[in-house]
C-alpha cells in the first residue's frame, strides 16, 4: 500500500494483509516502510530457490533506490545474473529476486522483457518515485489493486484487501455479468468494483499523485496478429515432418526443463492425458531427475482417468502416487470453497485440483500443471466443431441443424445419453455428454461464428443471463472486442487466442493459483513459456488439427514415446460430478442457497428467475445445466462470505504498533 498521506495505521494494516496471505507464504514474512515518502511492503515468502535468509523480502538493492515484493519464479534468472555481472553488478545470494532488483537498475523496465517465468511483482523506484506493478504473460501469478484519491494497495489475493476494508461490497456489473455467463472473472475486472487487477504482460506505474499509465511488455493478440506473415510459419510449413517434430520437442523440452529449476524437490499433476504425458514423457529424459508424478481419481464416475495416468507412470518409470476419492471425502470440501476463492471460481474442478495439490504437497513443495497446451496447440472439441459449423452456416444445413437442435430440446435428457451410449464404445464416450448436448443446441441457434463459439463456452446465454437479472451492455462491448482484438487468419485461430486471452488466466490459472497456494504448493505451468508460444502460434493450422484429431503435433510426439493408441479417446477435463451432487447430498444445500429469500437478500440475482432455474434442473430439463447452477450456488455462497456486513477472514490483528510510514503495500509468494 502507497499514500500520499502519511497514515499511522498504515504498518498495523500491511501486517494484517500478509497475516490474511499466510497461506501462500508460510516460510519467512516481512514488512518494512520504505523511507521518504515510499510505501510499506509486505510480503510472505514460499521458500523456492536460495533457501536461506539471503531471499529474504521486502528486498532492497545495494544502492538502497529501489525495492521491491515479488511473487514467483524467474527460472533463467541465473543467465540474466551472469549477463549483469559484465555490467559490473554483484550478488550476494542465489535468489531471483536479488536478479529483478539488479535487472531494473541497468535496463529500466524493458528487464521485464529478458523474464522467462511466472511472477507478479511491486518495484519502488526511490528516486523518481514511482511504484511499478508488473504481472507475467499468461497470468499466472495474480495480482489485485486497490486505488483512492490518496491511497494505493495491492496484493496476490483479494481478501487482503478486504481484511483491511479495501474491497467495499459494491459489485461490478460487468464482471458480474461475465461472472454469470463463463464462471470466471478477466482482467482487469474484479468483482469488487473497488478492486482491480493487473493484466497479464502489463505493467502499471503510479506517480506520486497515484496517476496510472499501463504499458504492455507482451500481447497475445500481436503474437497471433503478426504469425500469418512470420517467416518462422513459412518456414514450418516447408519442413519435413520429422524435422518439424524435432524443433517442437526441442523447444518443449527446454521450456519444460527450465520449470525444473528449484532447490526443492518438483512434482508433476498426471492425468494420464495427452498434456501431462508429453510433460512427464520428455522430463523423463533429464539427465538426474526424479519424474515424482501425482493422480487423484474418483471411484466409479466417468470423470475417472487415475488408470490412464498409472499407465504413463509405470511405462515411465515414475515414482506414482495415486488417492482414489469417495464422494465423501470431495463433498467435505465444498464448505471450504468460498474461504479459498475470495472471488467465485465457477469451475468445479477446483475441487479435485485442490485435492490433488494436497496429495502432491504431502512429497514435494512444487508441482507442476499441464495446462496452456489446449489453448496453444488446438486441444479442445469445441474448436472444429464450431469451425465446421461457420463454414457450413447457410441455407439447407442451417435449416437442418435448427430443426435438430429444436428436437433435441424437446426430448428427456435421460433419452437422449441413453441413446448416446448405446451407439458409442466406453472408451469413446465424452463424459457429461447431457451438457455437450445442451451447447450443441445453443450453438445450431447461433446467428454468427463468435454467438456460436461463445455458446459452447458460457453456460448461461446472453438472454438467459438477463433473465436472471444480470446485463451489461458495457461488458458485451468488450467482449466483442476481446475477440476481434487479434487479426487472425482463420477461425479456430481466433477461437484460441480468445481462450488463451481470458478464460487460461481468468478461469484455469485462477483455480490453480487458488488451489495450489491453500496448501502451500507452488504450481508451474511448463507449456505457458512465451518463446513456446511463439513456436505454437506459429504453427500451421493442420499440425494442430487433423483427420479429425486435436493437438496433432504433441499427438505424434506422444507416437515417439508410448506405445501406439494409448490416447485415443476423448479428452475428460479435470472435472467433478457436479451434476450428479446438486441432485444429490447437495441438493438441500442448491435450494437453501438458492431460495428466493436467500437470493433477494444479496441482490445478485433475480430471485423468481433463479427459482425457476433451479425447478427445471432438478426435473432434468436439457435447458439447464449443471455447471450454470453451480455457478449461480457459488456465486450465492461468495455473496454470503464476502458481501454481508461483517464477514471477514480471520486475521491476527495483535500486531505491534510501528509509527512514521507513509503508504501500504502487501505482497505474497
């Protein structure tokens, strides 16, 4: 936290926001008021690299100018130190952090650009008095900001803010508005509407009378703009294959060799699908590393792919552990859900990341994820369905699909995956096909590509959400924009850059982060590397889809290393039976939460509308889906938590009383 006043308080407070952080941090903390007219940081250290009290933080630089908090890792910081040193600069530990202090003294913020990492970081500039905010590319590290007339804070998670009364409980309508139609929140929206965050590849500097300018260090929309005329894309598509495979490994693996840099042990999250096998698959093959791979599963459900995973594992030879979870032991944590997100995460398999960052934390203090590769190498169903479906939009197979789609929301959903499983294999079978059936309706009613590809990636539709009380002509427009915002050369282009842009660092890094640091866990994500992406970006088109498979490069890099046929059906997702629950041991939890009473006393909601909702889910209606409603019930029970007067978390207020400080700043990792 900054001010332009000087606040007694102002220490007690930044002790009261990494008190409400210290799950994320709990080897080291500091605090310290920066002289001069500069902020108080604060920070909670999860020890990574340089274990010792060298890496200790808030860190200063020799010169005693800058300062700076910072949350994650800077995995080529030893290169970057080394190019430092010909500039004469000297360190005197082993930590990144030192690195980032030395970086800015030489280059200025253009450092940010040598990062190759994950981090979210707060830089006070003595001399120009200036406070810089800097988060990573993909979003991986969340970073939250609060700003008055005379008062600046921030912090890695929103209930620091609130602990503190920063966060208000005015909604933003916007956010809410997203919130209700995909289950995740983009930057830089909260919502609170008193907070804000960072976005991802940006930087926010604040001068002394808390002005804000944003710069951007890096943009996926330029990236994916500019690969069409890239000699690298040209240069790809002239390649024999094998060469091709060749040069995409070799980039994978020294991204995914650098997400190895730690002075703790590194696990691996296994799903036993095509992205975790080619991470485990390829670290593997390091020279000295000891591939420790973690799996949950949940016994009997069709979400189940633990024997997937133990199947790579053993080919591998990795050292394996695998939690099966009853029912029981899932729905134990759902009363936990609205402390971890102090915003809602509307995605369920929160719970099983949780779960499985719980395992891997028993044996190891980071772990690394899988995600990113979907978005990057053309991963999800969604995107030649909806290809196909713009390029046959008009006349007589519009008129087909529109008489289908009218049929199919016409019959017993109960009909409709009983006839599905009849015609198709187990091993061919999507899981949750009711709701694959619901977006196939939405999507053959679109008018154009992007109402389309947005209807299989929202559980709510526009009209719906305005049913339900919840509209924003402000956050329409900018969703537009998000869209159209690179110019890309095709459709499914498009498609994914709009996923890598707001639902990755809105819905998936979100949960993991959350997850993760709950447990205390670090969570890398080797395929978010923006020289990887760059790669990815600019593949041709047909080495991500082809003779109907998805991520077909990655697919015939998996040929190289497993035997044949090993991932040959449809992809899951991490996800929990969620469905099954809110008809089930949480249904008296869904109508409590969602009653019309309960619903008016927030006012998030229109409560006849929710009530109506929730009747025609609980009958089976093919209109409703299970995913919408948890959205809708954790929305409620975020609202319940956070909003009402009082609710706050709890924090360690008997703090020692410090004097003579001039603003505020909490930080964590």
């Amino acid at each position: 936290m900054w001010s332009t006043r000087a606040h007694e308080t102002c220490v007690e407070r930044v002790l009261a926001m990494t008190a409400a952080l210290g799950h994320r941090g709990p080897d080291d903390s500091g605090v310290h008021a920066v002289s001069d007219g500069g902020p108080v940081l604060g920070h909670r250290r999860l020890s990574i690299l340089d274990l010792s009290a060298l890496g200790h933080q808030p860190m200063r630089s020799p010169c005693g100018r800058y300062w700076v908090v910072y949350n994650g890792e800077i995995y080529n910081f030893r290169e970057i130190r080394q190019e430092l040193e010909q500039f004469n600069h000297r360190f005197h530990s082993d930590s990144d952090t030192e690195v980032i202090l030395a970086a800015y003294a030489q280059w200025g913020l253009a450092a940010v650009s040598r990062f190759r990492g994950m981090f979210a970081f707060a830089l006070w500039d003595g001399a120009s008095k200036r406070l810089h905010l800097c988060r990573d590319r993909f979003g991986v590290k969340p970073l939250y900001y609060a700003r008055s007339q005379h008062l600046l804070a921030f912090a890695s998670e929103a209930k620091a803010l609130h602990c503190v009364g920063l966060a208000g409980s005015e909604v933003d309508p916007a956010a809410l508005c997203e919130y209700v139609q995909f289950g995740y929140l983009s930057a830089p929206r909260s919502l609170y509407a008193a907070l804000r965050t960072v976005r991802p590849g940006a930087v926010l500097t604040f001068d002394p009378n808390l002005e804000v300018t944003e710069s951007t260090y890096w943009s996926a929309s330029e990236l994916y703009s500019a690969a069409a005329n890239r000699p690298t894309r040209l240069a790809l598509s002239a390649m024999p294959e094998a060469e091709l495979l060749d040069r995409v490994e070799s980039e994978l693996t020294e991204a995914f060799r650098y997400r190895l840099v730690s002075d703790v042990p590194v696990g691996l999250f296994l799903s036993g699908g095509i992205d975790s096998s080619i991470v485990a698959a390829l670290l593997a093959r390091v020279p000295g590393t000891t591939l420790r791979t973690f799996t949950i599963g949940y016994a009997g459900s069709e979400f189940d792919e633990s024997q997937y995973a133990r199947t790579v594992a053993a080919h591998l030879g990795a050292q394996h552990t695998e939690f099966t979870v009853s029912e029981a032991e899932a729905l134990a944590l759902f009363a936990r859900l609205d402390d971890i997100a102090d915003e809602p995460i509307g995605d369920s398999s929160l719970i099983p990341t949780l779960m499985v960052s719980e395992l891997a934390r028993r044996h190891v203090k980071v772990a690394m994820s899988a995600d990113g590769a979907d978005e990057l190498f053309g991963g999800y169903a969604r995107y030649a369905v909806c290809a196909r479906h713009a390029a046959h939009s008009g006349g007589l197979m519009r008129v087909l699909r529109w008489l289908s789609a009218e049929v199919l929301s016409r019959l017993p959903p109960q009909w409709i995956a009983a006839g599905y499983r009849l015609t198709r294999p187990e091993h061919q079978r999507f899981a949750g096909i009711e709701d694959k059936i619901r977006k196939f309706i939405n999507l053959s009613r679109a008018s154009d590509t992007f109402s389309g590809y947005r209807a299989t990636v929202s559980e709510w539709t526009p009209r719906e959400s305005s049913e339900l009380g919840v509209r924003s002509s402000e956050f329409e427009a900018e969703l537009t924009r998000a869209y159209r915002a690179a110019d890309c050369t095709d459709d499914v282009s498009r498609f994914m850059h709009f996923d890598l842009t707001r639902y990755l660092p809105g819905d998936l890094m979100t949960k993991v982060d959350r997850a993760s640091m709950a447990v205390s866990l670090e969570a890398r994500e080797p395929f978010l590397d923006h020289k990887l992406a760059a790669l990815a970006v600019a593949l041709p088109l047909e080495w991500k889809l082809r003779q109907g498979q998805n991520k077909y490069v990655l697919r015939r890099l998996l040929d190289r290393h497993f035997p044949a046929g090993l991932f040959d059906r449809p992809k899951h997702g991490f996800s929990a039976p969620v469905g099954k629950w809110l008809k089930g041991p949480l249904r008296a939890i869904l109508e409590e939460e969602l009653a019309p009473q309960r619903v008016r006393e927030l006012g998030l909601l229109d409560a006849d509308a929710v009530q109506r909702a929730v009747t025609q889910f609980l009958a089976g209606g093919v209109n409703t889906s299970a995913a919408g409603m948890w959205f809708l019930l954790q929305l409620q029970r975020w609202g319940g938590r956070w909003l009402r007067s009082g609710a706050r978390p709890p924090v360690d207020m008997t703090v020692t009383r410090l004097g003579g400080v001039a603003g505020i700043a909490s930080f964590s990792g």
